[in-house]
C-alpha cells in the first residue's frame, strides 16, 4: 500500500453514508484502517503506468500493484481491474473468488 492509497481508502471508509450502511462506529472504521495499516507492505511507487483501465480512479490502485509485485487484486470490480491486471501478470478476484483461492491452498 502506499500513502495515497490509504489516505483514498480511509477518506472513502470514512464517509457518513458509508459508516451508516456498515452499521459501525467511525471509531471502529479507523481501528480497522488503521490495523490493515500497521500490517500493509509499503510500496513506493516508481513507475506509473497510465492510461491503464477504463476508469482512471482504477489506475492508483494498478500503480501500486504492478510497482509492489502483487499476484492479486481483490476487487468487486474485475471487469474494469481484469484487463489491465492482466498485461502485468496480476489476477483480478470477487472478494468471494479470493477466499475460495485461499480455501482450496492457491
């Protein structure tokens, strides 16, 4: 993860809409961000490598992955993240795709 990255998922997780759909506390939100935080892998970001899908909010999250060497992005949206994941040998899973990954030891 890098800096911009958690900064976007804190701001976005944070918002009031979303803290009322998730039934939590915003105190609660935070420790969580902030625990996925203290266990990410720092990325730096040397190479950008854009324009790479259709939606360019879509291409800080690639950036970050091509640059960190990722095997997988986990999204809930594969169609826009597929392609473009792809061509740098990353797959692009459903939530629900990756935990079967994991359950089945791949």
């Amino acid at each position: 993860m890098d800096y911009k990255l958690a900064c976007e998922y804190r701001e976005v997780a944070l918002r009031p809409d979303h803290i009322a759909t998730s039934g939590r506390k915003a105190e609660d939100v935070e420790d969580f961000i902030v625990t996925l935080e203290s266990i990410a892998i720092p990325v730096f970001v040397a190479t950008r490598h854009r324009p790479l899908s259709q939606d360019v909010n879509d291409d800080m999250v690639l950036d970050v992955a091509i640059n960190g060497h990722a095997e997988i992005v986990v999204t809930n949206n594969v169609k826009d993240f597929a392609l473009a994941a792809g061509k740098f040998g990353i797959k692009a899973l459903t939530p629900g795709q990756f935990l079967m990954a994991i359950r089945k030891g791949g």
